[in-house]
C-alpha cells in the first residue's frame, strides 16, 4: 500500500549529519611524499649503465654513447673544406642536417687515415656543433657500467687528445670511447699539431 509516498512497511533510515564525515581513527598525518634522500645518494654512487654504438675506423674500434647519436647513414661523399684541419673530412648532408664529417683516428691519435670517395658508415651526432663521425663500419651496441671505463689510461693517445674519454676493453677488444663535447676543440687542435710538424 503507498501512503504519503512511501509503500507501507518499507523501512528509513534517519542518517546524521556527520555520518559520512568521520575522522580517521589513530594518530593519522597526511602530507605529500618526501623524497628518499638516501636512496638518491645511493643511485649516485652506483655505477651508471649507458649503452654504447661501436664503430670500426681502420683497424681500431671506437664508441660513442648512445644517447649521443642523432642517426646513422651509409655511403656518403663528403665535401672538402678548403684549410681544414686533418680531422675534418669535409661536410655532408644527412637526414636534412649538413653536418661536419670527422675522422675518429685522426681525432684521438693526429693521424688521419686514407678514406674512399664515399665514405662508408656516417654516425650523426646530437648537438649545436653539427658534426658527424666517419666510419668503415658499424659493430652493434653494448651496455656498459661506467666503472668499467679506465678514465686516465697511460697511453699517447689518451694523454695527448681531448677527444679521448676512456678506454674500453671489452671481449678481447681496446674500445677507445669518445668525448662529443671535446670533437670539435680535437679537431681544431690536430690543425695546430700538424703546423707545428711543418
């Protein structure tokens, strides 16, 4: 039966007006997240891991990081700057960027090597500079701990270019690893070291 709107025998509820409201039971603090500043400390003091393209240049492998490279390419013929430093192959274009071709060994030891018309592999560089890097070939990407590179290695190469970052021996391998922020300032200082040959 429905009187006054309601069927006869259905129950109500009378709900107060702070029943859906309650304080939380205990001693609850909210705030917002802190950050762990042990954990941070932690991270930074590990070993970092950062994946690493290699490259072949004559007879030697180079790396480079990989977060560095904007892109690869194959087969390009750079074009020659006139009064180029022994670094600098000449320019070449890839992707829609004309960048700067240089050569790793001539960056790290001084000595340029004999490359053909075409160069074989470009590696496209990240960065303001523009620069690329000539190789024979490419051979894949590893994962390294930054411990594993020697930093201040006793070799000629390391001690007389700033190119040089560190020395990788990985797989029976000697990986000379490259500085993208020091190419140019290497390229520039082979110029100044073949003047003073002459």
């Amino acid at each position: 039966m429905l009187i006054n709107g309601l069927y006869a025998g259905a129950m109500l509820t009378v709900v107060g007006p702070h029943d859906f409201m309650q304080p939380p039971e205990g001693n609850l603090v909210m705030s917002n997240a802190e950050p762990d500043h042990a954990a941070i400390l932690r991270d930074e003091g590990e070993p970092q891991l950062r994946d690493l393209l290699l490259f072949v240049a004559g007879d030697r492998t180079f790396g480079i990081f990989s977060d560095e490279v904007e892109s690869t390419a194959e087969a390009k013929h750079p074009r020659p700057l006139p009064l180029a430093p022994a670094a600098v192959l000449g320019v070449v274009y890839v992707r829609g960027r004309m960048l700067t071709l240089l050569d790793s060994a001539a960056l790290s030891s001084g000595e340029p090597l004999a490359w053909p018309p075409a160069v074989p592999a470009i590696i496209s560089l990240r960065g303001d500079e523009q620069l690329a890097l000539a190789a024979d070939s490419f051979a894949g990407t590893i994962t390294i701990s930054s411990s594993d590179i020697e930093t201040s290695p006793n070799d000629e190469e390391s001690q007389t270019s700033k190119a040089v970052a560190g020395i990788l021996r990985h797989g029976g391998e000697r990986i000379t690893i490259l500085d993208v922020s020091q190419l140019f300032e290497a390229a520039v200082q082979c110029k100044e070291r073949r003047r003073r040959r002459f």
